[in-house]
C-alpha cells in the first residue's frame, strides 16, 4: 500500500462522528412525533369538514326533526344549564379518596 | 445475537409500533447514515437534516422493509433518493460551490502538503460528480461492497465499480500519486 493509500484510507476511516448521539436521535424521535401529529390533525380537520359538509347537505331534511329538542331546550334549557353547572361544582369539589392506607 | 438478528427483532417490534425500537435503530445505524451524507452532500448540517429526513421516512415505511438487502443498505437508499431530490433544488448554489472548488484545486500548488490535507480531499470529494461521490462515500467510507451500493443508489453493478475506481483515482491524484 502506498503513502498516498494510506493516507486515504485515514481520511475515510476519520468521519467525525460518534458512534450514538443523543441528540441526533431525540432530534429524530421528535420530528417523526410532529409529522404524525400533523398527519393525525390534517385527518381530523379532513373528517370535520367532511362532516360540516354532510350537516350542510343534510339540513333541509334535518330541519323538521331538530325542531323537537330545539322547543325543548328552548324552554327547559336554563334548567338543564344550572343542573349541569351545579353537577359539575360538585364534583369538582367533591373530597377525593388519596388512595394512601386507611388508618385506623 | 448477531447484529442483523437485533436488528430484525428491533424492525419487528417497530412494525408493532413500538418508538424505543425505532430509537435503538436510529441509534445503530445513524453513524453510517449521517457519514455517508456528510461525505455526498458536503454539508454537514444539510446532511444531518436529511438524515433525520431519512430515518422519519424510514419509521412510516418500516412495514415496507422486506429484509432482501441490509437495513443499513435500505436507510441508505432513502437518504440517496432524499439527497438528490434535495440536490435538485440545491442546483443552482451547489453549481456556483462546484465551479468555485473547481477553480480552487485548479489554484492550487501542485504538492497538497502545502495545505491542509484534509481539505483538500474534501474540495476533491465535492468536486466528483453527485453519483461518484456517493458511491465513493459509500464503498470507501462506508465499507460497503459494490453490490450493495449498486442496491442503494440503484445503479447498474458495473457504474459503481467505475465510479468507485475512477473516484479513488482523483482523490490519489491530489494525494500526488498520479
């Protein structure tokens, strides 16, 4: 093998590059997490539209049906409204079980 | 284990969906990866991103991996295919880079001791056509065989093997062997 060999093959066998980097790694795993969140997010915005769209086509028809619920959340829909709020307060408020051993 | 027999089991349990899997084969494989682009883009922050590039493609088609080259040889294939859809659009600064490295190893004195030796093999590395190059990086830096550089950069057997040869030959002749 010559100087000039030698020489090249030390220039290729010297890449600069640690064997594992983290970073180079986390920097992948989180590219590849934001890919499929926008892929999940154009898919869910896709369905939504499609639905607009289905609701839209659909409303002529729909119409006479929603007119039932719609009289009664006219005239029941404070009721229902402060039942809901106040259902929720208690449960928000409701004291929570630890789950730590129960002394005697 | 052998290291092909890990990185089946690791493949499968990506396929499974399984991100620590794919983590440890970024881990394995991402030296060869990011070196080979190193050496065939010339940049090294261009080639690390589309090596990133290359292993998130690689996570969405990993259910396509059949096992009929290496997985190193495969995560290859998609950086070259990512490397030269980058380089068409890099064309027109990568040209004026070409023609000024061009101009610069014709600049410079005949004997490379003079200069820093290192850069002057990567001047000449950049200055070898796109396919050369990487089929130099990848037989003579990668360690690939013949074979499996023709698999990743789909050439004929016998354009790698000339590249290859004629690639080498440059870079000795700027060493100063003729």
């Amino acid at each position: 093998m010559t100087d000039a060999e030698k020489k090249l093959d030390a220039f290729f066998a010297d890449d600069g590059l640690p064997a594992r980097d983290q970073a180079f790694t986390h920097a992948v795993m989180r590219r590849a997490a934001a890919r499929r969140l926008r892929a999940e997010l154009a898919w869910l915005g896709a369905v939504c539209l499609l639905g607009a769209v289905v609701l839209w086509a659909l409303a002529p028809a729909l119409e006479p049906i929603l007119h039932l619920p719609a009289r009664l959340i006219e005239t029941a829909g404070p009721a229902i409204g402060v039942i809901v709020v106040v259902f929720t307060l208690l449960l928000i408020t409701a004291p929570r079980d630890a789950g730590g051993p129960v002394s005697a | 284990m052998t290291p092909e027999g890990l990185d089946l089991e690791l493949i499968e349990a990506a396929r499974r969906g399984s991100s620590a899997a794919f983590g440890r084969l970024v881990d394995r494989h991402q030296r060869a990866v990011r070196a080979f682009l190193r050496r065939a883009c010339g940049n090294d922050a261009e080639a690390d991103d589309l090596a990133q590039e290359t292993f998130v493609t690689a996570w969405e088609r990993i259910g396509r991996f059949r096992g009929e080259a290496g997985l190193r040889t495969w995560l290859c294939g998609i950086a070259w295919r990512k490397l030269a859809t980058a380089r068409r659009s890099w064309a027109r600064s990568s040209r004026r880079e070409t023609e000024w490295m061009e101009t610069e190893a014709l600049e410079r004195p005949a004997t490379p001791g003079q200069l820093d030796q290192r850069m002057a093999l990567e001047a000449a590395l950049a200055s070898l056509p796109l396919e050369q190059r990487a089929a130099v990086a990848l037989c003579l830096g990668g360690e690939f065989t013949h074979a499996e550089a023709a698999e990743a950069l789909e050439l004929p057997l016998g354009t790698v093997k000339s590249h290859v040869t004629r690639g080498r030959a440059r870079l000795l002749q700027v060493l100063g062997e003729a």
